[in-house]
C-alpha cells in the first residue's frame, strides 16, 4: 500500500490461472484498504468471509438500497415514475437474468472497454489467458455504443474537398458519397 503505485498481489493459490499477479489499485481503494487492514496481524485473511447464502443475501440487500437510493435521487416525479419499471441495479434483470458477484466482472471489464482502456490492459485486469475471453464473453456494449462510435467519424453531409485520385486507369476521380459510405459499411444497397 506504500509508495505512489499501490498494488495487491494474489498468491497462485487463490488465483484460477494458478500463478501468482500483481495488479495495481487505484489510490482510493489503497486507502481503504489500509484503514481496514490496520487492526489485523501481518498473516491474518483481510476478510472474514461469511457463509455462501449469507453473501448472496449481503449482496441482494446492497443492490436494493443502492436502487433505493438511486431512485430517490431522481429529482422529476416523471423520472421515477419511467425508470421505477426498469430493472437497473435490481437483483434480476427483464430476461430473468440473476446479478451475482461473478456478474461484477462483467461490469468492470465492459466499463474498462467503454471508457477507451486498451482490451490488452482490460485483458491483463482480468487476468484472462485471450483476448478473445476478454472480449467476447466479458464485454458487453450498452444501446448507445454504435451510435456513439459512429459520432466519432467524419461529417459526410459537409461537401467532401479531396483531390482528384490517380487511380492509374481513366484518370483522376473524386470519390462520392456512395464510395465513402462503402468504405465505412461495407456494402450500401
């Protein structure tokens, strides 16, 4: 916890991969951390962990005073009265799917991704052995993702000043909007 990059380590024992990491903590948690360690001997668990049922109860008690708490944060009736019928921070969501502890890591590698962390750092954070487990099975784009990236692309509505390319053939060409909207989606029937 010392020092400017705090850091935990998981010992190869604990860990599913077998092998011992070490994985940098933001400053904020290091500081809990070290309040919560303070008390405790060098080699004693920095957690008493209570039986299973008991976590997934915590857990269930944490979600909906997290949701009491968000929703009464709203300030428009007219927002409670929308978002009351979603399932945001409910313990179930509208496919009958249940939030669980292993469900946060989907949360923490789809929030790293989204935020425009590299998917190798994001893989490394996970300690995942692909890419490809990081990716596909752990992140998870929200409905405004596409729109978002497609933001990001040039304004195709603005008159296009390029200059004529030699394409070795007839000459000069300018390239259409058909041609930039091809180059971007593929196809465009």
């Amino acid at each position: 916890m010392d020092g400017d990059k705090p850091t935990v380590t998981i010992g190869a024992a604990y860990a599913k991969n077998r092998r011992d990491d070490t994985l940098p903590l933001t400053s904020d948690t290091a500081a809990l951390l070290t309040t919560h360690l303070a008390g405790k001997m060098p080699h004693a668990p920095a957690f008493n962990m209570p039986i299973a049922n008991a976590i997934v109860d915590m857990f269930r008690a944490d979600l909906a005073a997290a949701r009491t708490a968000w929703l009464d944060s709203l300030t428009l009736p007219k927002d409670q009265l929308d978002v009351a019928t979603s399932t945001f921070l409910s313990d179930r969501d509208e496919s009958g799917r249940w939030a669980d502890f292993h469900a946060l890591r989907h949360s923490f590698i789809s929030g790293l991704v989204n935020n425009g962390v590299n998917p190798k750092t994001a893989q490394r954070l996970a300690r995942h052995s692909t890419i490809t487990l990081t990716m596909d099975r752990y992140t998870h784009m929200r409905r405004d993702d596409m729109a978002t990236a497609l933001d990001s692309l040039p304004d195709l509505s603005a008159p296009i000043r390029q200059a004529p390319l030699a394409t070795g053939t007839n000459g000069p060409i300018r390239l259409s909007l058909t041609c930039h909207l091809t180059v971007i989606f593929g196809v465009v029937r």
